[in-house]
C-alpha cells in the first residue's frame, strides 16, 4: 500500500499578519484595550487554511531580517523606503502601525504555545526560508503569501502552488504555471526574471528603464531566459530592436547583481523542527493564560477545535 506524500503548508506570516492588521477593526481589544486585531485576524486566517486545504505540516515563516545587508550590498535602494528612523549606527528597522508593533510578540508567543513551527533565520528572509523548506520538501507545496514575489517558486511537476490572497484568505487565486502563464507569459522559473527586468518600485528594484511587464515577458519567451536576453544584446542578428539593445546594454550593471537580490535562497541554514500540525497545544497552560491576557476568546478556540480534529 503506498501512502500519500505529505501536503506542506507555508505561511508567509508577516503579509497574512499585516492583511488581518488592516482587514480586522482595530475595535478588536485585548480586556486592558490593547488592540489584537492583527493576533485574532491571523489565527482566524490560520483557522481557514487548515480546514480548507488539510496541511500534514505547516510552518509559520518569519521575517529574522527583512532587509539583509547582502542584498542591500547588491542593490542599496532595496526597500530603502520603508527603512523607519533610527538612531544612528542602529540596525535598519522597517515602518510598521504603532499599534501593529506590539501584536508580533503577541503572535509569536501564541504560535509557540499552540506548538504550530515558527522558523525566521537571521540574515534572512521569510521568502527565503518559504524558498528553502519548498527546496527540500518531498511532497506538494502551497505556500500562502500576498507578496508576488513568490510566484517564483511555483512548479506544478513538484505540486508547488502559491496561494494568493484576494480578500482574506477565503478567496485565494491557486497559483500554478497556468495562472502564470495567463497573467504574465512566464512559468515559474521564468517570474523572477520578469520581476527583475520590470522592476519593482514597492522593493525598490529599479528594473530596466523602458522594459516593462509585457516587453519582459516578450523577450523571455523569445530569448529563453535572463542570460539568454543579455547574450542577445552583443549578438547583432539577434532581432532586439536598437533602443532595447540600447537599455538592456545601458543596464548591465543592474543585471549583473539583481538575480542575487531578486531569486529567493534555497539554501538558508534551516533549524530542526517538528513542523507536524498540532493535534493539541505544546503548552496549554501558556496557551491559557496568553487567551485571558489578550482576550483571544473565539478566535483562538475555533483554531484549537480545528486542529483537533
């Protein structure tokens, strides 16, 4: 008899924590009038994941460095804008809601008393720990995360999905290489290229000046891939027209260091954990006391009655 491979569900934790944030009323108040609404939001979000898609594992993928020094080595205008004010000398923190700030411990503490995997590595991303775990996974792959970035990562021979919020995580756009080609021309290994190409100002990726979303897509498909389009720019038969010779050619610097900042690791040092789904918490009476003090009330029970079942 042969048993099904294990289905990994992978929670980009800080884009489903910022959607509850903004999604759920800030009215939501622990009993001391803290707002929660971004800890009950995700926990509801985590709710309908679990029972609509049956995860065996799942792991809450956290942001250790949402920024990495290497990456800004490589590109220094890479999220720069989103860098908050600091004092001098003090590690880049990003802009975050005052009232969101306070709620990630909250979240934390609560995903590690309910025992479900949180795993952030310093100098690293959640992308790149999403893209590391999807690496060395055996079985299919859905990976939950309102940032597109991660369409990279969609292969359906391996059963690697991305599951795109569109209004909280009740309707999700399934993700797979035909959703991809419809969109933007590419399969999954082709979007980081794209992505590269095009830019993205919201990461402060500057792309290549006059090659948008459709041209990149055009050149792919006709060049095969980002090194197929440069070798292109020094091949004169090769068909590019003379002004995107001109910008691809204007642009080699660019190129030359974006894969580094733009392709998700696969290779992040992951720490051993157990990333079985819960069937009860790891620690119930933490658990308790956390639901008195922040008033988790039914958004933490339905999760609780989910998992036990």
């Amino acid at each position: 008899m042969t048993t099904r491979p294990k289905k990994l569900l992978l929670l980009d934790t800080a884009s489903l924590y910022f959607r509850a944030y903004y999604g759920v009323p800030d009215s939501v108040k622990a009993p001391d009038g803290t707002p929660v609404n971004a800890v009950r939001g995700l926990l509801d979000f985590i709710d309908r994941l679990v029972k609509d898609h049956r995860p065996d594992d799942l792991v809450a993928c956290m942001d250790a460095d949402w920024r990495p020094r290497w990456r800004v080595e490589l590109i220094p205008s890479y999220k720069a804008h989103r860098v908050a004010e600091t004092r001098e000398g003090a590690p880049d923190a990003e802009e975050v809601p005052d009232t969101l700030s306070p709620q990630v411990p909250v979240i934390e503490e609560v995903l590690d008393a309910l025992g479900i995997a949180r795993v952030g590595v310093a100098e690293y991303e959640a992308d790149d720990v999403i893209g590391t775990f999807t690496a060395r996974a055996k079985g299919p792959v859905d990976i939950v995360t309102g940032d597109r970035d991660l369409y990279q990562l969609v292969d359906d021979a391996r059963g690697v999905r991305v599951l795109y919020p569109l209004k909280g995580v009740g309707t999700l756009q399934l993700t797979d290489e035909a959703v991809l080609r419809e969109k933007y021309g590419v399969d999954g290994r082709g979007y980081a290229d794209l992505a590269l190409l095009r830019g993205d100002p919201s990461d402060g990726l500057p792309g290549v000046p006059g090659i948008g979303e459709k041209t990149a897509a055009k050149l792919l498909d006709r060049y095969g891939d980002l090194a197929g389009i440069m070798a292109a720019v020094d091949d004169p038969a090769s068909g590019l027209t003379p002004s995107q010779r001109k910008r691809l050619d204007e642009a080699r610097s660019y190129v030359a260091v974006a894969p580094g900042v733009v392709r998700v690791a696969a290779d992040v040092p992951l720490p051993d954990v157990d990333t079985a789904l819960p069937g009860e918490p790891r620690d119930p009476a933490g658990l308790e006391r956390l639901a008195a003090r922040w008033g988790l009330g039914g958004s933490l029970q339905r999760l609780l009655a989910t998992l036990r079942a």
